[in-house]
C-alpha cells in the first residue's frame, strides 16, 4: 500500500486525484496552508481512513523532513496564475519545487510528479514560463525519477477557465480578441489528466518530460463560440488591437483579482498545443477521448437562461 504526499491538494486536479488514489487504496496525505477553510473539502475527497489532512507552512524544511519521512510517491500541484504580495513566481514555481525534489533524493522516495505547463519553454518573456523552466530545470538536476506533467489549459465544472470566461459572457455584451483569438489550445478534461497521472504511478513510468493534450486543438476564437453556443448567447467578439489591450490591463492589475495580466497577455501569444519535442500522454499509453464542447454542455447550463431548469 503506497503512500502519497500531495502538495496542492485543494485545487481542481488534487481534488479528483485524491479521489482516484483513495479508490485504488493508495494512503494520500495532502498539505493544505489553510485546513479551516479547506479540510472539509479535502476529507470528504476521498474515502475514509485514506486521506490525511496536515495544515502546514510548505517551505518550513523540519515539517518537510517529517512529511517526506515514510512517503513513496510526491505530488506536486502548486502553481499560480498571477503574482501578489504574498505570493511570487519564483518562490511558487521555482523554490518550492526545487525544495520538493531535494527532499525527495534525501529520503529516497520512488516518484516525484510534477505538474507545470505547456508551452512554458516557448515563451521567454513571460515571467510566468521563466519560473516554470527554471523549476522544472533544477528539480531534474536534483532528483532522477522525476517526471514533469505540462497540460494545456485544464478545465472541468470546478475551473477557473470555462467558468470565468461564461461568467464574463453572460455579463459582456461584446468580448475583446486578444492576436486576433488565433492561439491555439489542446484542452484536457481534468478527469484524464488524473487517469493519465494514475497511469505513471500504477505503471511507474518515469519520464523526464510529458505533454498532456486533449483529443482536439482549438483557437481561442473557437473556444469562446463553442461556450456562447453552450449558454445559448450571442456576443459580438472583436479585435482588441495590442496597444490599446495593454493600456487597459494596466488598469486592471489594480484590482484584487485581476481579470487578466500584462504577463497572461504575453502567454497568449505562444500556442499551448503539443509540441512534437517531449513524449506526449498518447506515447505512455493514455489517448484522451473527451472533447471540449459536450464536457461543457454538462456543466453549461448554470449560465443559461432560466439555470438548472434550462436543461433539456
């Protein structure tokens, strides 16, 4: 009976993962900064006997030692989108797991899964990429039986993607085209990325790199037609020339929870489609099958007119 540690557990992938680990009698232990806010949550996540719940500081080194003490496999889901004064790129996406994988040599464990991104070695000027890389550089410098996750963009009913961009396009009576919406995207349903980070474990597959895609590449142009036509709206969609969207991001980095960033702006213009370079999920033996529009279709109806009684 293997033991788990998870590190980013709450999220959206940790919450399904933890469920399919427990299923598969793996005992999980999630870290959590915050367990009055998120310990509900992650307990009734998985069946029970099987999940240990630790609030802990993740870059306290003497709570790292004892987490890391009798673990077999570590799970590294932490990542964020936009920096704040508690929170920067480079402490999340590159201290941290570099911190990870030292302990993962010291203690000897069998696996190290690291979840980052696709597209992050294309885009240099992103300080977002550049952390990325640079952990994902050093946690291979440091610990052999790593294998690095990079999906495209990840959604499911518990997303920060579809259900911001509907929430928007039920609110917007038109909607700004950041390049014209050509960037292209290979979105994958949360659900096959955590079969695809069963398979690794079940079947101990240690790779250096892996690019996890869904079964379809879509511009951002199509996605956000496939989600109007999901909610049963029609939005005018217009080219927002370049100048004048980063004028207007400079205003909206203000707020608490910006929208969107200069640093998300420069992102988008690098695709976030399979790059042919790294294995893919396909190569290890996992074909996606769900495709974006009927997964979204399930969930949709929470922004249509009328909400659960709009369903057919």
């Amino acid at each position: 009976m293997k033991k788990v540690l998870i590190f980013g557990g709450s999220g959206q992938i940790g919450r399904h993962l933890i469920r399919r680990l427990t299923n598969k009698n793996y005992l999980v232990t999630v870290v959590t900064r915050n367990l009055h806010r998120k310990g509900t949550v992650l307990r009734l996540g998985g069946n029970p006997g099987y999940v240990e719940i630790i609030e802990a500081n993740i870059f306290n080194e003497d709570k790292l030692n004892d987490l890391f003490k009798d673990k077999d496999i570590c799970i590294n889901l932490v990542g964020i989108i936009s920096e704040n004064k508690k929170n920067k790129f480079k402490n999340i996406h590159t201290y941290f797991p570099t911190l990870l994988s030292k302990k993962c040599e010291k203690f000897k464990l069998k696996q190290f899964i690291h979840i980052s991104a696709l597209g992050v070695d294309k885009a240099k000027d992103s300080e977002y990429a550049k952390s990325k890389l640079a952990g994902e550089k050093n946690i291979l410098e440091n610990f052999s039986k790593t294998t690095i996750l990079r999906p495209s963009v990840v959604y499911s009913v518990d997303d920060n993607f579809t259900t911001n961009l509907m929430t928007l396009l039920s609110l917007l009576p038109v909607f700004p085209l950041y390049y014209e919406g050509k960037t292209k995207f290979s979105p994958i349903h949360v659900t096959e990325l955590c079969e695809i980070i069963l398979e690794i474990i079940e079947k101990c597959i240690i790779e250096k790199i892996v690019e996890c895609v869904g079964p379809e590449e879509l511009s951002f142009k199509e996605i956000l037609k496939k989600l109007l036509f999901s909610i049963g709206k029609k939005r005018i969609l217009f080219n927002l020339p370049l100048f004048l969207a980063k004028i207007i991001i400079f205003f909206l980095e203000k707020l608490p929870k910006p929208l969107i960033t200069q640093d998300q702006l420069t992102l988008l213009k690098y695709d976030n489609v399979i790059s042919n370079e790294y294995k893919s999920n396909i190569d290890i033996g996992y074909k996606t099958k769900l495709r974006f529009e009927d997964e979204v279709k399930k969930y949709s109806y929470m922004w249509r007119e009328g909400g659960e009684y709009s369903k057919k």
